[in-house]
C-alpha cells in the first residue's frame, strides 16, 4: 500500500511544474495598481515570491532568464466568482451515473484557467469535500490549478435562495447558528458567502438581523464575508449589516445614486459577473460561440455539442434568455456608474470556464468602462475583494509571484489579454502547450 501511495504522489507531481529562479528582463511592467508604466525593466523571482522590480536593472547570473523585449508584464488575472464544475452543477453534461464528484472534470476546468492566464480564483459556493480537496491540493503543489480560495456552502435561510441545494445550507436561528458557524470554520473558508435573496417575491430569507450576527461570528474568526443579494434593498440590508463586499451587482434594476455611493465611499468591492447573464442569453438565442477557438481549446467535442443541444432548451425553459437579456442594460449601467464613482469592481464570472474570463473583460468594455481601466478590475481589485493585498494583485517586490507576460499592450486593446507569451504561477512558469487540454491535443 505504502508503494502504492508513493507512485501516486509522484505522478501528481510529475505532472507540476519545478520551480526554478527567473528574471524577466527588458519588460514594460504594469504593476495593477494603476501606476505608470514601468519600461525596460527586469522581474527578478526567487523563490515563489517576487525578489525585485528594477529599471533597467540587470539580472543576476545563474537564473532562467525570459526576454520581455517589446512584451508586458502584468500580475495574473483574478476570478473572484466561480463554481468549478463536478459536482451538481450544470455543464452540458451529466456526470456519469453514481458520480457525485468528478474531480477529472474539476482538474480540466482549472487548467483551462491557468491556459487563459488565470492564476487565483475564488470558488463563491460549492461541496465541501470538493472544493476543499481541490483547493488542499493545490497549495500542497499536488494540483496544477490557479490559487484556489473558497467558502464552501453558501449560508442562506431555510425555504429560501439556494438553501439545501448542492452549495448552500439553510442556518438555524440564534444562538444555534454559532454551532451550524463552527462547522462551517473547521474547514476554514477563506470567504464565507451569504445569500439574502428570497425564492419568490414574499418568501423568506436570510434577515438583516440573522446576517448581522453572523458577519460577526465570522469576523470574529478573521474570516471575511461576500453576500449574494442582487435587489437593492437586500443588498443595502448586507451592507447595513457589516458585509464586506458584493458577489453581484444590483440586477433587478437601476441600482439607485445613493446607493451607488455608498458602495463607492466605503469601498465595499463588487463581483462584476456579467458573464453570467451573457451567457445565458447567447445559449438560448445563438450557441453557435461555443465553436470559436477560445472555447475549443478547453471543451472537448462532446461537451460543446451538448452544451447547443441542451443550454437553449433549459434557459428557455426557465424564462432565463429573455429576462436576461432585459436586464443587460441595467447591469452595464449599474457596474460602470460603480466604476465611476470610484468604487472597486472586481472580475469575476459566475461560472467555471477560462474563456470566460475574457468575455467578462469585453463586457465591461460593452458597459462603457475604458479599457485603460481593466487592469486593475481584472487584478489588484480582485485581492481588495479577497483581503489578500498583502501577498497578491500587483507586481512588487514580496509579492507572490503570480505573472503574466504579454505580447501587446493590454491597456490599449482589450483582445490583447489573450495574447499570452507565458505563463508565472507561485514563482513556477507554466508551459500553457503541455497543459493537458484539448488545444494541445490536435
């Protein structure tokens, strides 16, 4: 048995990358503060985290040297919205019969990110004993994956959004919540993840009260909060009730200026996902965008064939494409009037796919926000949202060195994230054309 295990750890982590000091010379680095360019610089990494950023500095000797002439360093880019997929979620595909947890379908997602220049994620609802697998594997470098953070189950109310399905849990009332909380931190979550929806117009949900002790509790752990409540006046009780930030925008309506305001004013983060919403409107009127290569490079044949044949169908069966759809516009308005105001609009998606990612970044584009902007929507506003500033979202020296280098200036086309000349994750460079995926396999 003993052998066996030991044959096992080495193929897992056979299949990661060695990590091997590196310096990126002659790079222009865009740090995703927001700061002015920095041209002709060298990104000295030792270790996992970043050693220098000098200009015009020279390398030491004995390191993997990558020439970043005419290219652009910037931090990697950040989903703080997602469900990986394998577990009841939907994703074209049923898993096969008796499967409730198909780690292989998880593992080929998440590669699909690190292809698409993702390198941390946060899983916003989930099983437990799937995401905090994943997530225990990654950082123990038993798993190619982006950083993983994740909150587990959802907390909502019982009878209301989300509550008993496969990632959210009704709470008790007080004072029995604080025993249903200390389950939930015994896996420590790195977000906790409220729901203060209701399921119909008069039904109940998670009050203003409930989530106030709550938030406390969990504070109280060090443990941050981000609450689903897409109607204003649930989210304003989120607020009022010590959230830390928004895992939506306002998407029932306008999101009114007072509102607008306070979100700016206190710095409260938004989760943009617009993708979401998109992408259920193209399902249920064109699917055809599943065949562009971006999404050819990480679903295989089968599943984009059952994606077409199946998202229009169960879309329009819930009313989904065309309300949608109506409330595109408000979305927009809502997320760029955030922006600028000067609130923190974070991208994140909502779903599980890489590709993804970069739909979000032409939405926001559609929304009306300058694409000079996206940078530090797509990075550094992604650690405010996580609390993570101190180790990740910008391009500094001890910062963790999570790096993405760039053929073309991302701040003046926004197709030019794709353009992706390598790869950094945790200090280790990822070689995107041995990811086990299917653009690598034609």
């Amino acid at each position: 048995m003993r052998t066996v295990i030991a044959t096992i750890a080495l193929v897992l982590l056979a299949a990661v990358p060695a990590r091997a000091d590196i310096a990126v010379t002659n790079v222009t680095v865009l740090d995703g503060t927001g700061a002015a360019p920095l041209p002709n610089a060298t990104v000295v990494v030792r270790g996992n985290r970043i050693a220098s950023v000098m200009s015009r500095g020279r390398a030491p000797t004995g390191m993997r040297r990558i020439d970043g002439t005419g290219k652009f360093l910037i931090p990697g880019l950040m989903d703080v919205h997602v469900h990986i997929v394998g577990t009841g979620q939907w994703r074209g595909l049923e898993n096969p019969a008796g499967v409730t947890m198909d780690f292989k379908v998880a593992e080929a997602a998440l590669r699909g990110y690190l292809y698409f220049g993702v390198t941390s994620v946060f899983d916003a609802g989930n099983v437990p004993g799937f995401i905090y697998d994943l997530r225990k594997r990654e950082r123990a470098g038993a798993l190619l994956s982006p950083r993983i953070f994740a909150t587990g189950p959802a907390i909502s109310y019982p009878g209301s959004w989300m509550a008993g399905d496969w990632h959210g849990l009704g709470a008790p009332e007080w004072p029995e919540t604080t025993q249903f909380l200390d389950r939930l931190l015994a896996d420590t979550p790195d977000m906790q993840k409220l729901v203060m929806d209701r399921s119909g117009p008069t039904g109940p949900y998670l009050r203003p009260e409930l989530a106030a002790k709550i938030i406390g509790y969990m504070k109280g752990h060090g443990v941050r909060t981000t609450v689903h409540a897409v109607i204003e006046e649930l989210a304003q009780g989120a607020i009022d009730a010590g959230i830390d930030s928004l895992a939506h925008p306002i998407a029932t309506a306008r999101a009114t200026p007072t509102f607008t305001q306070i979100l700016a004013q206190r710095k409260i983060p938004v989760a943009t996902t617009l993708s979401v919403y998109d992408e259920i409107v193209r399902l249920g009127e064109d699917p055809s965008y599943l065949d562009g290569p971006m999404f050819r490079a990480v679903f295989s044949a089968e599943e984009i064939a059952a994606r077409k044949a199946d998202g229009p169908k169960r879309y329009a069966s819930l009313g989904w494409t065309s309300l949608f759809k109506a409330r595109m516009p408000m979305l927009y308005d809502n997320v760029r009037n955030l922006h600028e105001a000067g609130g923190v609009v974070a991208l994140a998606t909502d779903r599980s796919e890489g590709p993804l990612v970069h739909r979000e970044l032409e939405l926001l584009v559609a929304a009306g926000i300058p694409v000079k902007d996206l940078l530090r929507i797509a990075t550094y506003n992604g650690v405010i949202f996580l609390g993570k500033e101190k180790d990740l979202g910008s391009i500094a020296p001890g910062k963790l060195a999570d790096l993405l280098l760039l053929e073309a200036d991302p701040t003046a086309d926004v197709a030019n994230y794709r353009r992706i000349a390598a790869l950094i994750k945790d200090g280790v460079e990822v070689d995107r054309s041995k990811l086990d995926l299917p653009v690598n396999r034609r």
